[in-house]
C-alpha cells in the first residue's frame, strides 16, 4: 500500500505528531513485520542481463530468494561459498546450473577494470556543487584521503557535481579499489563514472544514484556465462519520506499494531511492545498462510550421479543437463 492510505490510522497508533515522525515510526514497524516473515508483497521479480558472468542488482533487491538461469532454475549459493573447502575461493568460477551471490553491499554496479579518476554528471542545477564522496584505495595500496578546508585529512575524497560539465579530482591519484560512496540527498539523479586517466575521457558507468540514495549498497550475483537471468527476491525496505512511498505490507490492522509495538519499545514499556508485536505478527502471517497457492509440493532433488559434470567441486551438487556447457 501507499504511505497515504494509512496515515489517517496513524493517530489511533502515536497520537498526534509531526509527519517525520511518524514516518520513522511507520519504517520502523513495516521492518518490524518484514523482518519477522516473508510477506507475499515484500516479493519482487526481476530479469536481468548478465554481462561478464555478473550482474549487480538495483537497490530494491535485498535478498536474492531463487533464480533461473537461461531458463533453467539454479543452485543459489551465498557470498560464503566461496569460502568453504569445496567452493571456488578466488577463482571466480561457478558452473551450471548454479548462480552465486557475492555480496549485498557493493556501491557501484561494476567494480573499476584499471585504476580510474571519477566523476560525475548531475541532472538538475539545483544538485551543483552537493556532497558526493568517494573511498578506498589507491593502485598502490594507500588509503585514498584528503584536506579539508580547515586543514585536517579526511578519508575519502570528493566527486565535483557540476551541472552540464563532467569533471574530475585533479588532487587525488586514480581509484583502484572503491569501498563506498556517500552521496548528500539530491534533487534528481546523479551518474558516476569512471574515467580513463590516461585519455581524460569517460569510459564507464559505475553507479547512477537515486535522489535520496545517499549510501548505496547493492546486491551482486555471479552466473557460469553471458545469459538472461530471472530473480525471486525480497524487496528491501526503504526509509519513509513522504505519502506517495510504497510500502510492502497491505495488512493495515497488523501495520497499526506494529507501530504501536515500536512506539510502547520507544517509551521504556517492553512487555506491551512484545504483546503489539506478537499480535501485529499473527496478523500478518495469517494473511500469508491464507492467500498460499494450492497444489503439491514436491521435494527438491539433488542429482548425486557420478560424472559431476557442472559441479565443479567435490560436493554433492550438480549434474549434467543437456544443451549445457561448462562456464
């Protein structure tokens, strides 16, 4: 539902206050809801273009649930994988039909393929001249950091945002490794991109930034080749602003009494709060239980037959379907 559909209820909840406060409260409950269970709403879908064996999805991916790879579902496997003494470590393979996830917190889209200068390119000349800032490192390993203009160093260094000019920190050596992005609250959206030290011109996009995207973090996944891929994911839940915000929960019954169960915590009164949780939380998983689809639901097979064509480790995942090659 739409933020405006349950402000009028907001009052029965946390009394009469300004609207930014209730909008915390109201982030704070659908959270609330949201973290405690899969809701039929919370779940998006998506198809992306896989380029370069990965693709890094946009912000309203939080969790990636399943996926399809060129038509054939796939083994998930999470950013630990790589870790474990039968997964890839560095070498950065995975094979069909399996998708990785490599992480929720990468900044850009691409990670830079040499060491760049940045820049950026602002839609609105009202956003000339606000706070975009880079961090991480320099090819040779040295943190990237600067002078203010009171003299004292500070990690990161600044993008110029200058509206119909795309122009570079000329004070800071190329970016190799880039660790986040910070990004004041703009009026429209911004690009950043990377741009080829030793030519002085713009090579690559590396992040196109929302309006109140100030810290970007996204989720990125890794596929056996260049395919189409479809995701089952859960949306992730975005801090509240105004009444056209969408939220991700249709129960308005169980929304009210989380938000009372945030504001009972807030005031000290902790046994009321878990009462108006418990109850918010039944509410809303009533509402899942009731509207699950019919039909059978056949157990997930894991083929164990020896050759483990696709495998690619020692474990029990895998096996060979036809009109599939090795990543």
């Amino acid at each position: 539902m739409f933020v405006k559909d349950i402000l009028p209820d907001l009052a029965e909840a946390i009394g009469t206050c300004p609207n930014e406060t209730a909008y915390r409260r109201l982030t704070d409950a659908v959270r609330l809801l949201t973290n405690e269970s899969l809701i039929d709403s919370q779940v998006g879908e998506i198809t992306v273009c896989v380029c370069g064996n990965f693709a890094t999805l946009p912000p309203e991916v939080q969790t990636p649930l399943g996926m399809v790879v060129n038509g054939v579902p796939a083994i998930l496997r999470n950013e630990w994988f790589q870790y474990h003494i039968n997964g890839p470590g560095d070498t950065g393979y995975t094979p069909f039909p399996f998708a990785d996830v490599l992480g929720t917190d990468f900044p850009t889209i691409r990670d830079p393929d040499k060491p760049l200068q940045l820049a950026a390119r602002i839609s609105a000349a009202s956003d000339s001249n606000k706070e975009l800032r880079a961090f991480g490192w320099a090819e040779n390993g040295d943190r990237l950091q600067t002078t203010n203009a009171e003299g004292e160093t500070e990690d990161g260094f600044l993008v110029p945002t200058v509206f119909g000019r795309i122009l570079t920190n000329t004070d800071v050596p190329p970016i190799a490794k880039i660790e986040r992005i910070y990004k004041a609250t703009t009026d429209d959206m911004v690009e950043l991109f990377g741009v080829d030290p030793d030519t002085d011109t713009a090579t690559t996009l590396l992040g196109r930034y929302r309006p109140r995207e100030n810290t970007p973090a996204y989720t990125r996944i890794r596929t056996p080749e260049t395919q189409a891929v479809r995701v089952k994911y859960k949306r992730r839940v975005f801090e509240i602003h105004d009444q056209y915000d969408w939220i991700p929960v249709e129960n308005r019954e169980a929304l009210i009494h989380a938000v009372r169960a945030v504001k009972f915590r807030l005031d000290g009164k902790y046994t009321t709060a878990r009462e108006a949780q418990a109850e918010a939380v039944k509410l809303v998983q009533n509402d899942t239980t009731s509207n699950m689809p019919g039909g059978i639901k056949p157990p997930q097979v894991i083929n164990n037959e020896l050759p483990r064509e696709t495998a690619g480790s020692s474990m029990f995942y895998g096996s060979y379907r036809s009109g599939w090659s090795r990543g």
